[in-house]
C-alpha cells in the first residue's frame, strides 16, 4: 500500500500500519541482518558542507572497525529532508538510521515508525541530567541526543565595527532594544546590509510566549491563544517599519536560502537566529569569527529570558529496519565513543555524554569553545523545556511564516494574522 507525504502528516500511515507492520523491527527499510554480523544500513541525516565532511568521515571509521557493516550515506538540505523522509517512511522506505528534529519527533514516534532504541541497549547513563527525556515519546526511547543546543543571536563584530555602532549587551537587552540597535545598524552600515536578517521564527516565538507565561504547545496541544500573538506580528511590524529586518519582499527569498547563503553569511546582515550548534558552520560560511549573543528578554534581565536546552538533533532509528541490533550498535557508538566524538567535536551540539564532553573541550576550535561556555554560563537563564511539538506540530514554523508575511505586506492585520495563525496551527494538530 503507497501512501503520500500528506497522509502520512495527516495520519494515513496510523490507520495502514496495521496492514504494513510498520512496527515489526523485521520489516526492514534496507537489506537484512545476517548470522555472521553483517548489515547494510541507510543513513540520512540534514546537513551543512561541515557536517556532511565529519559525518562522512566518521561513517568511515566506524565501518573500518566492523568491516561487516556497510553504510549507505544519505545527507540532504534541511528544506527537503523532511518531505523526503515523510514519504520514505509512508511508501515503507525510510533509512535504517534518521537524523531526527525535535520538531518530528512526536510525529514520527507516536505513530511507531521509530524503534525503541531503549530495547536494545544504547547507554546513555553518562549524559547530563534531562538530556535523555528528550528523545522519550510514550514511554519510548525512540530518539538519542546528538548535543545539547540553545537558540542565539550571532552578530558580525565586523559590521558592527564599520557601522561604529557598539555590540549589545546581551545580559540586559530587551526586544525594543533588539529593534532599535538592528535600525541603527541598517542606517549606518550601508552597502545594503540590514542590522537583523532571519529573526521572526518559531524559536523566537516560543521565546517569546515562554517570557509572556505561554508555551507554544503543552501537554493538551497549543499552549497560547490568538490574543497572545498580537503583540508579536505587531512586533514585526515594527521591526519592519524601522528597517531594522529586511523588507517583505526581502525576508520572503532569505526564509528560504541555506545558511551559507544566508545574509549573515554573505555579509549582507550585521545578525541573524541560528542554533548554537550552528555557529562553527555560519563561522566558515561568513568567512569570520561570529560573536554568539542571548536572545531578548522583556525586562532586560537575562534571567528572565526563560532560555532552554534543546536536543540539536536526535539519533532514530526505522521501526521497520531489519538491523535493529546493528542500528542501536552505531547509534551507541556514535554518542559514546571517543573516536566519533574526536571527529565530529561539538558540530551537532555540545556533546550530552559528560566525559565525552570533558574529553574533546581541549580539542576544540574557538568557535565550539565559545558555544560550550555560552551552553554553561545559560544554567541560571534556564527554564523548563519546551513540550515536544505534537504530531502535526512540525508545521508550525512554515504556518509562522506565512502569517507574517502577509502582515508584512498588508494583505492582513496582526490581529486577523494572530486569529488565523492560532487557529491553523490548532487544526493542524487533529
């Protein structure tokens, strides 16, 4: 039975998984397991030119130690990874091993189409405190933190040296001042070059709910209402009106682009959101040093920022493989072992596994040294983690974007966009 993208985000492949033993680890995505140890595994994961160079790299030393297993390499743009990946796994094809995004972990895990990886023995008994939970849905370990993340504003000290405009203080700035240092910067820097690139999006968002009292999404599904979200399209409104952020028709083409060829990158923007395990690419993308800065707060006290940890990404496995043992092995492996750790270091996050941790640090590069002190110095600015986004929920950052783009360009008001956008992404959980 074939089943397209939109049944399976819709739940078409719940109501077939009856009929494709879509949770029998014996169903295979790729070639069977065999008595003498030996597998052929498929292994996708979204990627970036560092990424793809380490994961390759370490493929390569992994199967030189167990020269019985063969891996099949699948890296892909963070764009299209996930309608690939839904619709391998309705068409029963999904890769033995799955880079996973907290974003779709609850997508994928509640209707069983990742493996317990709890039941075949990956240790996680080193990892920091909390950091396994991450990956639990129902009970079910069905996803292992790659490295621990938390959302950051990355600034070009360069542009900000050309514009003569002072770097902020992140430890007391707040959304307002956000605005007006990115307007200043925009008025001075010249040559086209905006103070904020890519900011509005679903991590800013939760930012900003945390810090009003509000989740994105909570044990019974949304955890705001339509009036919460007025003050954030007004907000980028006002971001928009003071030139602070790239104009409508701008922000439109760079939601879209990569981030080697994002504004940051190419110069074209003084800051810009990015995950903290992203900070060693965007450094190589821009051909500069990138300061990494805290997100706004409401009050200008870091400690009320409401910051928290994320899983950068998950390891998952294909309820379907026919390798489970084989899977789990290399998973393992690649949280847990020294030689792994020694050639990804902290790309995917600063690693969960502590002595793995506490191994690599005198190794790493300025970048990855700077990211592991901001991950530490965050401690008191912590708050809860987020709820997992709920099936459907995956959705939420393109419903986002959308909504504020025709605010931006007057086709609707924030508070219709506000209306509208909460009751989208309520639906979108049905």
């Amino acid at each position: 039975m074939a089943l397209n993208r939109r049944q399976f985000l819709t739940g078409g492949v719940a109501v077939a998984a009856a009929g494709m033993g879509l949770t029998a680890c014996g169903g295979g995505s790729s070639g069977g397991g065999s008595s003498d140890g030996s597998a052929d595994l498929q292994m996708a994961w979204w990627s970036n030119e560092l990424r793809t160079k380490n994961t390759l790299a370490a493929i390569a030393a992994y199967t030189k130690a167990n020269p019985t297993v063969k891996v099949s390499p699948q890296p892909g743009e963070f764009s299209t990874y996930w309608d690939k990946l839904a619709t391998q796994t309705a068409g029963n094809k999904a890769p033995d091993i799955i880079q996973m995004d907290m974003a779709y972990i609850a997508e994928y895990g509640k209707r069983n189409a990742l493996l317990d990886l709890g039941k075949y023995g990956v240790d996680t008994s080193k990892f920091v405190d909390g950091s396994v939970d991450s990956g639990k849905i129902d009970g079910k370990l069905v996803g292992i933190n790659a490295g621990i993340n938390s959302p950051t504003i990355l600034a070009n000290p360069k542009i900000f040296e050309q514009a003569k405009v002072e770097l902020p203080d992140d430890t007391t700035w707040t959304w307002d001042q956000a605005k007006e240092v990115s307007a200043e910067l925009t008025a001075k820097a010249g040559a086209g070059i905006f103070g904020m690139g890519v900011f509005f999006n679903d991590a800013m968002l939760s930012a900003f709910l945390r810090q009003n009292g509000k989740e994105v999404f909570n044990e019974s599904g949304i955890g705001f209402e339509a009036a919460d979200v007025v003050p954030w399209f007004n907000m980028v409104l006002a971001y928009e009106a003071a030139k602070a952020i790239p104009s409508a028709a701008q922000l439109t083409e760079e939601v879209t682009k990569s981030l080697d060829q994002s504004a940051l990158a190419v110069g074209k923007a003084a800051m810009q959101m990015q995950w903290s395990n992203q900070v060693e690419a965007a450094n190589k993308a821009s051909g500069g040093e990138l300061k990494v800065l805290r997100f706004p707060s409401l009050a200008g006290k870091a400690t009320e920022r409401k910051a928290w940890y994320k899983a950068s990404m998950l390891w998952s496995a294909s309820s379907r493989t026919k390798n489970p043992e084989a899977v789990a092995a290399m998973i393992g492996w690649w949280v847990n072992s020294q030689e792994c750790a020694d050639i990804n270091l902290a790309e995917r996050g600063i690693p969960a596994n502590t002595e793995i941790l506490a191994a690599i640090t005198p190794k790493l590069s300025p970048a990855q040294v700077e990211v592991a002190k901001f991950i530490s110095d965050i401690k008191p600015e912590l708050a809860p983690t987020p709820t997992a986004p709920p099936p459907g929920g995956g959705k939420l950052n393109d419903t986002l974007v959308r909504y504020q783009t025709d605010v931006l360009f007057g086709r609707t008001s924030a508070a219709d966009a506000a209306t509208k956008f909460a009751d989208e992404v309520k639906a979108n959980l049905k």
